[in-house]
C-alpha cells in the first residue's frame, strides 16, 4: 500500500470562469481522489474539509504555500508516497501505480512546475513548488518520468483542450453541465 498526499485550494483556480471554478475544483479533486484511494490511504489537504471526497481523510493547510500543506500532511505517513495535485483530470489508478514504480520521480506539468511526485521516503520532500519546480526537484534526485494523465493540468478554459486522455466522470459531468466540452468520461 502507498500513501497519496493530494494538496487541494479551491480558491487557487483564480484563472477559471468564477462560475465554474469551485465545481470545476471539487469535480476534478473528486476524480484524483478516486483513482488514488485505488492504491491506498489518501489524505487531502487543504482549508475546506467539507471538500475532500468519501474515503480520503481532511489534513488542515498550515498556511505558507503549497509546500507547507504538503509537509504537513507528510507527517503523518510512512513509506512510500504521492504527491499528486487535485487539478488533474486524467489521472488514473494506472499512471498513479506507473509513478509509484518509478522511484523517486516527478511528473513536471508543460509550464515548468510539478504536477506529481513519487517518494519512497517521505523525509526526502523539500518544499520547492512554484516556477520551474520541476528543475527544483529534479535537481536534488527525483528523476522526470512522463506520464501523460498526469502531465496535463487545468488551470484555465484553454487547458482543457489540450487533454488528450478520457476525463475523470466527475470533470466530465461538471463540463457537460456548462456546456463547455463534450463529456469524455471514462
């Protein structure tokens, strides 16, 4: 069993349609969550409990960025983690189960900053998001591995057309529901 460590802020969307952004959030939070809890326990950390999908437990965000609510939540695992973002549609048991043997590894998004990690010992994460991350963390050992249903992150309408992997259901359902893409649910 692995532990997965989903950092999550709805309010972090800010370049998304107000209309859509907290749907859109807690959709694509709730289809992570689901292909995580395949591999084991998943803790969701972030400043809105009532968010965090059946079956993940709520770690409250400290404060300080992504870096601390991640090293937050990793005290309180043992052995190998993930460390996946709640922005990724396409994720799925597999590619979460394809990272984990990767090692220590990373998942950069096109932008230059990290979208997943691979730790086999918790101790080893630095707290180094933000631009060019995955140089960052590339830089003290974890290996750039590419797994496409995890490279590709939303943070804006357009990234949407750049998925080339089916949708979580639940993105898929909240798309469908503006009329923003057809429904590619898996």
């Amino acid at each position: 069993m692995v532990s997965v460590v989903v950092p999550f802020r709805a309010e972090g969307k800010t370049r998304l349609p107000e209309e859509i952004r907290n749907d859109l959030a807690r959709a694509m939070l709730a289809d992570v969550v689901a292909a995580a809890l395949e591999l084991g326990r998943v803790l969701v950390v972030g400043g809105d409990a009532e968010a965090v999908p059946t079956g993940a437990e709520a770690v409250a965000d400290p404060g300080g960025g992504q870096g601390a609510a991640v090293a937050a939540a990793l005290t309180l695992v043992h052995g190998h983690v993930l460390v996946v973002n709640a922005d990724l549609p396409c994720a799925t048991p597999e590619a979460l189960h394809r990272l984990r043997a990767s090692g220590p590894a990373l998942v950069a998004a096109a932008d230059g900053t990290t979208n997943a990690l691979s730790l086999p010992d918790p101790a080893r994460f630095q707290p180094l998001y933000g631009p060019r991350s995955a140089a960052r963390f590339a830089a003290v050992g974890l290996v750039p591995v590419a797994i496409s249903e995890l490279a590709l992150d939303v943070d804006t309408l357009d990234d949407l057309d750049q998925l080339a992997h089916p949708l979580g259901p639940r993105t898929a359902l909240v798309l469908n529901q503006h009329k923003l893409v057809p429904a590619r649910a898996r």
